[in-house]
C-alpha cells in the first residue's frame, strides 16, 4: 500500500509550505499531495483554504489578492515561530521540488466552493512546461473539472475525491471519466468502494494518521492512503511487512 505526504509533511512543517514538501521529498515515499486555488491575477498558488485566516497571520480570499500581496503574509508562524516567514508557494515551485523524483504529486484542484474559470488550463501547462504530464494525479470534489481533466489531457490521471460514495460509484466513475477514486477513510470500508475496487477501480484514501485505521484497509486492495504523518505510516507498514509498491 503506497504512502502519500499529505499537504506535504503537515504533522511536522506547516501544511502546503515548501519546507513541507522538501521533507516529503526526502522520505522514502510514494507521493505527495496538495492543494491549489488561483489569485486575482491568474496564478496558480499552494493552500488548503479558500481564505487565507487560519494559515497565515492575514485575512481574506485567496482570489481577492494578487501572488505578490499573498506573499506579504506569514505562512509559517501559526505552526511555529521556527517557520517564521514562510510564503504561499506557487505550483511551479513546489513541482520543482518533486521533478526529476519517483514521488507521484497529486494535484487537488479546490474549485468546488469558488469556480475558478481555466484553472484545469493553467496547472496542465505548468506540469506540461515541467514535462511531469506522467507524474501528476489531478484530483477535486469539483467532478466537472475531474470530467474537463479528462477531456484536455486524456492521458494524465484524473480522480474524483468523495466525502461520502454513491451506490454504484463504479459506475459512476466511468461515466465522468476518472482514472482513480479518492475516498474518506469511513467510505472505504464500505461496500460501494469494495465492490469498486473488485472491478478495478484504483482507490486511495484520505485521511489516514492512526496505524489502527491503517490496519483496517490494509489487504483490502486499496492503492494507496493520504496521511500527515508519512514517516509513522511509513515504520508501521515496514514493520508489519505491509507490501508497498514504488
């Protein structure tokens, strides 16, 4: 069962910074996740939230504020003082970090709340014009930017993120198209996604800290788990001789 940093290393550095994924970087893991919104000049930025309130000592919107005012912000210091200074990374920066290495980064696009007109566009080129068409996974609860993902770049894997899965999610699945399934750790117990995964559906699985929630998927067939804590997942499955495809 593959490990992915999810937000980066975010039990130990401040989620969706650069010092998180340079220490995603340098663990033997699978991959990486984060996040993107874009500003009110059209860039493509790294952050969790559509505000920037709780991981930064500034308010608002990330699309009311260019990349050069959300860099006047902290990033860092609400984590810790030792992070001070931290800035909000554009996507290039942090496909920078991971290019040239084995980790698969999966890319978020957070436009279900805000529809962020040509952002499927806009990180397409950038992992284009970093040759990582075949290392990236671009994922969203936003199924319409999932569908035009599939339709801009048909070979780039695309994935459908669920709270909660429909019946036939399979189905489902295969209608929008996406390549994977990215599910919430009660759903993927459940019998939707074993029936999924019995027909060939790659699954992976966010938020998964515990090594007891850990222990409950393993063996089920599910691809690959999302977690903050990549080095605990990382000891446990060594020590349990979990498989763990690279």
């Amino acid at each position: 069962m593959k490990i992915y940093a999810h937000r980066g290393y975010s039990a130990k550095y401040p989620e969706n910074t650069l010092p998180a994924f340079q220490a995603a970087a340098n663990l033997p893991i699978d991959g990486v996740e984060f996040d993107v919104h874009l500003t009110k000049d059209g860039r493509v930025v790294v952050i969790h939230d559509e505000s920037i309130d709780r991981t930064s000592n500034g308010v608002g919107y990330v699309k009311d504020m260019t990349l050069e005012e959300l860099r006047e912000y902290d990033y860092g210091s609400w984590f810790s003082e030792e992070f001070a200074g931290a800035k909000i990374p554009a996507l290039g920066e942090v496909l920078n970090i991971f290019r040239g290495t084995d980790l698969r980064v999966n890319i978020e696009l957070k436009s279900d709340i805000f529809a962020y007109a040509g952002i499927e566009e806009l990180v397409l080129q950038e992992v284009e014009a970093l040759e990582m068409m075949d290392q990236v996974v671009i994922s969203s609860f936003d199924h319409e930017a999932v569908a035009r993902i599939a339709q801009l770049a048909p070979n780039v894997e695309n994935a459908a993120l669920f709270v909660n899965t429909i019946l036939d999610v399979a189905a489902y699945q295969a209608k929008l198209p996406a390549k994977a399934l990215h599910v919430s750790l009660p759903s993927s117990v459940r019998r939707p996604i074993r029936e999924a995964i019995e027909k060939g559906s790659v699954v992976r699985v966010y938020t998964v800290n515990e090594v007891e929630h850990a222990a409950l998927i393993i063996g089920s067939g599910v691809e690959a788990i999302f977690t903050d804590e990549p080095e605990r997942m990382l000891g446990y499955m060594r020590q349990n001789k979990v498989h763990m495809e690279g």
